[in-house]
C-alpha cells in the first residue's frame, strides 16, 4: 500500500537520509530542504526533489514554519516528516500542519504540547500511577518555598528547566547554600534558550541508570512497547553510547517499566511513535520525560527487533492500525549504538566543524552506518555536531562489544576532530564491560585520564589506513587509465 506520493523531510544530515530511505521503499517521492550551509549535502542529493529554505542559520531555515509549509505546498508534498531535533517537538508546527490540511508524522499536536511540559507531564503521571520523583509539583514560586521543598525531599536536588531539553538549563545543587544562585541561573537560561523561564525542584539521584522504552500507538487505540534501551553513558546530560536491551534488564523488571511505559502513553492519548525515559536506581525507577518523536537511537531497537519505525510512522500517520501485537514482538541479540560527533573530547567536548579530507565507514556482519557525511564534505559550524551513527549488533552483549572495537578501528575520518578515541576507549573499560554504566560513567572511571593514549593510537592508525587508502586510490586510476588505452585501441 502507498501511504502518500510524496513527503517532505523538515531536517537534514542523517536522519533526513534515514526517512527518505524508509520512503524509497515505500515507493514514497522525497522532498529535501536545505540551507544556505546544506547547498552541497548529500541528503540534498539523495532527494528526489530539494528546495532552498533560507540562510544558514536555523531560526531562518529549518526553523522557518512558514517557508517550510510553503515549500510543502509547492512541491505537492502531503505529509511532513520532522525528523529530530527542529521541529519535531515543536506542537505550533504541528497543529500549522494540521490546520494547512498537511500531515504531521508524528503524534497528535495536544500531546506534543502536553508532553512538552516537564511540570505538566508529570502531574499528568502522578495521576496515571506512574512512578515520579519526588520535587515541585509546579513551577518555582518564590526562594523560599524552594528552600522549603528542597528540604523536604532531602539534598542533592536539581533544578530544571520546564520547557527544556538536551541538558539545557540543568543545575545540581548539593546544599541550600547555592540553592539561590542555581534556581536564577536556570531561570535565566530557560528564558534564553526556551522563551519561557519556568523552573521545578526534584530530587537528585547520585548515580542513576538513563533506561527508556520504544512504544508505538496507531489511531486505533492499538499500542505495543518495543522493549528497553539503556543511555546512561552521557556528556553534559547528552548521550554518546546506548544499547538495546539494557544489560541490567531482567523480565520482572521489564515486565513493570514497560507496563508503565504504556501506561505513559496511553494518559497522554499517544500516537505515532515515542519514547518513555526513565531514571533508575536500586531497583525503582521514575518517570522523568517523554520523547514525542523519533530519538537518535531507534537504530538499536530496530535492529532487535526486525521493526522499522519509520515505516511505521508514516503507516501510523496515514490511519494505519498496526499489523502486529505484542506478542508477535521479541529480543533478538544486542546492539549498540556510537554517536560519532566533531568534537574533541580533550577539549570539553569542543566542536570541531570543518573539512574531511579522509573518510572511509566501516562494514562487514552486524555493522549499521546512519551518516550524511563523506570524504570532502565541508562540516558547517551552523548546527549539532553529531554527524555520523555508528551500530554494532551481535548474538550477546559481548560479542557485541568486540564487533564495535572492530567496526571503529575500521572507521577513518581525517581532517577534523572526533568522538571515535573516546568510544574506543570506553568499548575496552571493565566497568562498561561489565555493564556498570550509570549517567555519571565519564566522570566516575577516569576516561579521559586513558584517552590521550588512545587518541594518539587511533590518530596513527587512520593516519597508516589513510595511506593505504590512497595506494588504493592510486592502483584504481591506474586501472582505469589501463582500460581506457585498451579500449581506444580496439576502436
């Protein structure tokens, strides 16, 4: 069946490549976009069609709501793909979509604004039954009652922005001497980055497990989970590694977060496809947020589970009902997930945009690659410095693991700074493993005491792979030269 004859991607890089593969196969044509900065990227080429959506800088392009729609109706798209980041939990975006008589892949813009709420969310929970931490039932009214609270719940507390994300506006305050200074710091970020200074208390857990669940929700009422994924390994609140399923699962376990999961998704009256985030520690776990779009990481559970999700989002957008329950779903093997940025994680994670002057992916059994980027492609400065996915899967956990130390020594990018040393380096750490992962793993095991070591080995070894690359390039023109005079000479 064809859900749509055309589709636009509101995105770029890698992701706006993964949705027009899903849609190639749906025999769906593909609507690109892109910036001043995108000219020449290859998810511009990969389109059937692309259109220029302003300057370089997001608030005129991929932010641009208008122009985006536009472009839609130009272009005879039907439905809009978000992707991640942007606007894909933007619910003005989705409701304009709705009210222009185009679809939004993706749920239901009420839910999206519902969910978009930390504060409300979690009063929304509370009275579904799912787990919360305990903290401030609304925004922070006045120091004093946030001394108050903080006291109640018992310090570390962390302060947090309402309308936030991606560890933006975070603060943890460990007595109530800096309570004051963390809560207006927060407020003044939040206004910053989100236009709304809206700030809540929680508790603070030490050293919690990032676990989520992938769930899906057609417009039928039908929903299924998709099992576990654990995301614990993290940079200021971000992720760089996660796995599916978590190493600490255990089918009792499961059994009451995915029930919770689905609670989740059912009080908020989901559709499409999400993720459910949970922090956990000794045995609880709490609701902290839900994801209301497609994460970075669906590879992993993909690659567990047989399901495309994206597939199934534009099913879903199209008044599909999905056409499996749960307990045709199942766990097959382990994967994990490397996100590659330029960045220099000697350097506090400093971005490091700017030319590859050599690039060559891994491959072989068990190896997935998401990337919008390849060998002469300028990196522009204009946006998130994650520019690659890199997926290792194997029977267990492992073998798993050994598949990846393999694919990334086989990875080669030359010409700017990457993440790569340090996955290496936490690929060979016991704790990791072990599956001793928790959200402050960075800090706890010393990594960057043994990066130096490896970003020197890693930097060597490109550098060698990267000659022998070149012979190859050399061996292949002369080849071509050969065939070239052969076949001139039989004319």
């Amino acid at each position: 069946m064809k859900y749509f004859e055309k589709l636009l991607i509101a995105n770029r890089g890698e992701i706006a490549i993964r949705v027009m593969r899903a849609c190639r196969e749906l025999d769906i044509e593909t609507v690109a976009i892109y910036s001043d900065a995108d000219k020449n990227a290859l998810h511009v080429k990969y389109a059937d069609e692309a259109f220029h959506v302003g300057e370089a800088h997001p608030s005129k392009s991929y932010l641009n709501m208008e122009r985006i729609l536009d472009i839609a109706k130009k272009s005879g798209a039907e439905a809009i793909h978000p992707g991640y980041g942007f606007l894909a939990e933007n619910y003005r975006f989705a409701k304009l979509c709705l009210d222009e008589g185009v679809t939004f892949v993706g749920p239901r813009w009420k839910t999206i604004k519902a969910m978009g709420s930390k504060i409300g969310s979690k009063q929304m929970m509370r009275e579904a039954g799912v787990p919360v931490l305990p903290g401030t039932e609304g925004g922070i009214s006045s120091i004093d009652d946030a001394r108050k609270i903080a006291a109640e719940i018992g310090y570390p507390v962390i302060v947090k922005a309402s309308a936030g994300g991606g560890g933006i506006g975070m603060q943890i305050v460990n007595d109530e001497k800096t309570l004051e200074e963390a809560i207006t710091g927060s407020q003044r970020i939040a206004k910053s980055a989100f236009g709304d200074a809206t700030v809540f208390i929680e508790k603070y857990l030490v050293k919690p497990r990032h676990i989520e669940f992938q769930v899906l929700a057609d417009e039928h009422g039908n929903a299924v989970h998709l099992y576990d994924r654990e995301c614990s390994i993290q940079r200021r609140h971000q992720k760089l590694i996660e796995e599916a399923p978590s190493p600490i699962m255990t089918p009792e376990l499961r059994e009451r977060m995915s029930k919770a999961a689905l609670r989740v998704a059912e009080a908020s009256d989901y559709s499409n496809a999400g993720s459910v985030e949970f922090l956990y520690n000794q045995d609880n776990f709490y609701f902290m947020e839900m994801n209301t779009r497609l994460q970075v990481e669906h590879t992993i559970t993909e690659i567990i589970t047989g399901v495309d999700l994206v597939k199934q989002q534009i099913a879903i957008a199209a008044g599909e009902s999905l056409t499996f329950e749960q307990k045709d779903l199942s766990i097959r093997g382990h994967a994990i997930e490397c996100r590659i940025n330029a960045e220099d994680p000697l350097n506090n994670f400093a971005a490091d945009p700017g030319k590859i002057v050599r690039y060559r992916s891994p491959g072989g059994p068990g190896i997935r690659m998401d990337s919008g980027i390849h060998m002469g492609y300028t990196i522009p400065p204009n946006y998130d410095s994650m520019i690659a996915k890199l997926c290792a899967w194997d029977s267990t956990r492992p073998e798993a693991i050994k598949r990846m130390r393999r694919a990334i020594s086989e990875y080669i990018i030359l010409g700017i700074k990457t993440t790569l040393p340090l996955h290496y380096a936490i690929m060979n750490n016991q704790a990791f493993v072990e599956g001793n992962t928790h959200t402050h793993f960075l800090q706890e095991e010393h990594i960057f005491s043994t990066l130096e070591r490896y970003k020197r080995d890693e930097e060597a070894r490109m550098q060698t792979l990267a000659g022998s690359f070149d012979q190859g390039k050399k061996v292949a023109a002369i080849t071509a030269a050969v065939n070239m005079y052969m076949q001139q000479k039989k004319e």
